[in-house]
C-alpha cells in the first residue's frame, strides 16, 4: 500500500531522460514545499543534476545496490521514488523494494501518445502497467465524452534534434566521469564508447539521412503500389527486450518478411520504417536487401530511415510491429494493425487476431470507436502535454506533473472514479 505519511513528502529521484529535465522537475517539486534527492551513477546523472548538496553518488555495482539503496531510504525518510523506464537493473531492484517498504512509485516514459505527450504512471509503465489490467469496458465507461474540451497539441516541441544532442553529450559525460563511477554498467549491450560513437555518428548523418529518406519516400508514394509499413523500434528498447518474445531485431525482420511472402497478393510491397533514433547498430538496408531476396522478393521491400509517419501511413494497408507507441498512428487513421509483443493498446478489436500470412492476404480493421474512447481515456490520465527534451516541452509538462505526482490517486484511478468527466491534468 501506498505510503500515507503527512507532507512533507521526500523524493529519490534515480536515473533519467538525458538532460536537464529532472533537474528542472525537482525545482518545480521543492516549489510545492516538497524534498528532493538524486541518486547518480554516472557522470551523465551528476552533470546534468545541478544541485550538489541533494546529489548521492553510487559507486558500487548492482551487488551491493540493494543495501545502498535501503539504507538511503531510511535515513533520509524518503516517501517517494522516482524513475525513467521501470526494467533497467537499478530500477528493477529499486521497484522491488519501494514495494516492500511503502514507497509512491513515479514512473516515466515516452509518451503512449507521441509526439507532443510523455507518459506519467504509478508503479509501472508498458507492460507492467495497470492499463494492462484494465479491460475496455472499464476504460470505455471512464473516458470523456467526444466533445470535451481539450488542449491541442503545438505545431513543433523541436525534441528530434535535442534528443540526440542530450544523447552524445549524456554518454560523452559518462566516458569522462569514468574514473569516478567505475563499477557503473549501462542497461544496453553496447559499451559506453561504442553508445556514444553511434549517437555521434548519427548526428553527423542527419543531413544525408534527411535526403535519403526523402527521395526513397516519394519515390514510393509515387509509384502508386500498395504497400504494408513495419514500424520497427531500437532493438535496446526495454519494450522489444521485456515485453517482446524477440531478443534481437532480425527475428522480427524475418518473420515478417516470410509472412509478406506467404500471404501477400504478388503486387504488394513491404516498407520497414526505422525508428527516428536508430543509430546504425544493425545494418538495416544491407540485412533486409539480403533477407528479402533469400525468399525473392527483390524489388518489393524497402526500408526508409526515421522521419515523419504521417505522410507514410496515409496510404498503407495495414501496420505491423513488435509493440511500439507508433502504432497508435495506424490506429488513429484505421489502419489494420498487427502486434507480436505485450502493448498497452492490445485489446480486443484493436490489434488483429490473426496469423501473419492471413493478415497480410486480408487484414481485419480495428474498431474504430472503441479506439477513440481509448485514446481519449489515455489523455486525460497518464499523457501529459510536453516533452523531456526541448526547453518548451520542459515547461509545460513541470507546470503540470507536480500536481500528478502529488495527488493522492494515481491517472488511472483518478480518471476511473470520475467516471467519463473530462478532467484537466494541468
């Protein structure tokens, strides 16, 4: 049970997005009368926190994490954790024991909803959140009706290019802070120089990949063929490695490209859409040319890097994925829909029941007004306008999320027990 101790709360804040939003966040938190401290383990954490006297180095490795971790909870009183992702090995431990010792768990991540939302949940996110235990009844009878009023999003939160920018500098500062934090070892399967030469890289591609990715979508769009979209995902992504039956990308890749050759009518193509973050890791063009004319389909699958989905899924005939955010893009346009991994929009008359080859031969259509009772359920609860990236999507999501993260209920109970009455989270 939650922890019912009086104010002052005590928040431990642990790892985050890159950059200045938790330190932005804690300011906003001690606005409201509240304690704030971060525990770091990189020299990524410690730059980007600026606060010496509430910062707590960790040191040691994911042994003797628990301890430290107790310890610090004791001693400082804390009532409340703090977390990005809820599947990294700190964070695991650290969910563990905030359980068994009462604590308010707060968890981000990227927005369900994307581009202009991110996610704030109680005690876990993806598949370990509580929307996978709500059924569509529930959610359905909870949500505001189609004419409630609602802030629209903005044109433009700029967070594509401070994304990769706090990316390179996050793990910049992690290769320096080295000496100090010897023992830290990242959540990803590639080593921190390797993390950082690939974010580098990426940045440095930008302009060549905008062109390429030009030219290969209107080439595509004007070729008038009918195509079906992958929406692929970055293979370290927690969602494709805990909540997803693959443990590496060219599983999906081929099981895709062997459900296109067997269901597919001849004249329809495969397009893979890489994740606008995808940094090189996996050779996508050369492993997929390679796969597709292992099976002959030479000529019909393309691959197309990052960028706008918008104009892409316009004219697609149905989406497939491991379980990425992005499929809610397919869903908001009616576009049949295939999954393979646990995602908190996998309910009944959302994602196709059925086997690969037959969905690509004749796909089921989601039902579209139980979506919209859905996604209209997800933003009044846990999406909040904003963005952990750009200085503007920082403003407006530290004028709302204290408000959340101080309320007795989490989203979902909060939007449950008004029963369907449009509520604003700011």
């Amino acid at each position: 049970m939650p922890n019912s101790s009086p104010l002052p709360r005590r928040f431990l804040f642990l790892q985050g997005p890159h950059g200045p939003f938790y330190a932005r966040l804690a300011r906003a938190l001690r606005g409201q009368g509240v304690d704030v401290w971060r525990i770091g383990f990189n020299g990524g954490d410690r730059v980007f926190w600026r606060d010496r006297s509430s910062y707590i180095p960790y040191r040691g490795d994911l042994a003797g994490w628990p301890d430290f971790l107790r310890d610090h909870i004791a001693r400082l009183g804390i009532t409340d954790l703090v977390i990005y992702n809820d599947t990294r090995g700190y964070h695991k431990t650290a969910v563990e024991i905030a359980r068994a010792v009462g604590l308010r768990i707060h968890v981000f991540e990227e927005g369900y909803i994307r581009p202009y939302w991110v996610t704030y949940e109680r005690d876990g996110s993806n598949g370990h959140s509580r929307l996978m235990d709500l059924d569509l009844a529930q959610i359905r009878a909870a949500a505001p009706p189609a004419d409630a009023p609602q802030d629209p999003p903005p044109a433009h939160w700029g967070d594509m290019r401070q994304h990769m920018f706090y990316g390179a500098l996050y793990h910049f500062c992690v290769l320096l802070g080295r000496p100090f934090y010897p023992r830290f070892r990242g959540h990803r399967a590639l080593g921190l120089g390797q993390e950082f030469a690939l974010y580098a890289s990426r940045i440095l591609r930008s302009p060549l990949l905008i062109v390429q990715r030009w030219a290969r979508t209107r080439r595509l769009l004007r070729s008038g063929v009918p195509y079906h979209v992958v929406l692929m995902q970055l293979e370290h992504d927690t969602a494709f490695q805990e909540h997803s039956p693959f443990s590496i990308m060219p599983e999906f890749i081929d099981l895709v490209l062997q459900g296109l050759a067997a269901g597919a009518p001849a004249q329809d193509h495969l397009v893979f859409k890489a994740h606008p973050l995808e940094n090189g890791r996996w050779p996508l063009d050369q492993l997929v040319a390679t796969r597709a004319a292992a099976l002959g389909l030479t000529g019909r699958v393309h691959v197309l890097p990052g960028g706008k989905l918008a104009p892409l899924m316009a004219h697609a005939k149905t989406a497939v994925t491991v379980n990425s955010t992005a499929a809610h893009q397919a869903l908001w346009r009616a576009v049949p829909l295939k999954i393979f991994g646990a995602a908190i929009y996998d309910k009944p008359g959302f994602v196709s029941a059925q086997d690969l080859q037959a969905f690509f031969a004749a796909p089921t259509p989601p039902d579209m007004d139980a979506y919209h009772d859905f996604r209209a359920f997800l933003l009044s609860s846990s999406q909040h306008l904003g963005g952990f990236y750009a200085a503007r999507g920082r403003a407006r999501l530290c004028a709302t999320l204290p408000q959340a993260m101080l309320a007795a209920q989490d989203p979902y109970q909060a939007a449950l027990a008004n029963g369907g009455r449009a509520q604003p989270k700011g």
